[in-house]
C-alpha cells in the first residue's frame, strides 16, 4: 500500500417529531478525514491523490445517504434512538464493503480504466445524477 485514507461520520439530530405512535428527526452528518490516513512521501502522485479522494468520495456519498434516509424515515416513539443506530450503522457497513470494492476494481489505483470508471460513478452520485 502507498497510502490509506479512513474517513469517520458521526451524526446528531433535533428532538424528535411525534406522529401519533410514529416519530421523525432531523440528522445532521458530519464526516471527517481520520488521522490514521497516511500516504508514502516517496509514492505521492496525481493518480495516487485522485484515488484516495475517492475513499473520501465514498465517505461523502455515505454521510448524504445517511441524511437522507434517517430524515425520510419514521421511527417507533418508544425506540427511535436504537433504531436511528441500527439504520446509521448497516449504511456504513454498506460503504465498508464499497470501499473495499474500490480498491479491489481499481486494484489501489494501478488500474486506469477501472479508476475511471469509478471516478465517473462517484462523481454521478454526488451530483444527483
């Protein structure tokens, strides 16, 4: 590996809204670049650079996803809390997976095509497209 970059979320929300039995908050995401992130000096470059911002891509993609479903999405009154965690955490495991298949495809960015592909894909889902 020439570099690793770990991105973390971490998320908070309004008061809940009551609905009858049924409530809804308003999350907030917020993503960061962990220090644990690291690069090679003697391996530095733009195909390098671009690869890694697209783990960070991938964090961003995540972190929108996580709004946007716990936002639209109606919780039990009694459990909203756990529930909330329980959807936060199968988001990020879903994204796990995903930045393993990044690299995989890419194979660490040694593979131009497959880096363009994804670079296309990534860029589609962060602007809505």
């Amino acid at each position: 590996l020439f570099a690793y970059t770990y991105w973390i979320t971490t998320y908070s929300f309004s008061p809940p809204r009551a609905n009858g039995d049924k409530v809804r908050v308003r999350l907030a995401v917020r993503l960061f670049l962990d220090p644990i992130s690291w690069v090679r000096p003697d391996k530095k470059s733009d195909r390098l650079l671009n690869h890694e911002r697209g783990h960070f891509r991938l964090g961003r993609i995540c972190a929108n996803e996580i709004e946007t479903t716990i936002n639209s999405t109606d919780f039990s009154r009694n459990n909203y809390h756990k529930e909330i965690d329980q959807l936060y955490w199968k988001i990020i495991d879903k994204y796990r997976v995903l930045n393993k298949q990044y690299d995989l495809d890419t194979q660490h960015f040694r593979n131009a095509e497959q880096q363009a592909i994804w670079d296309k894909k990534l860029d589609e889902q962060l602007n809505g497209r």
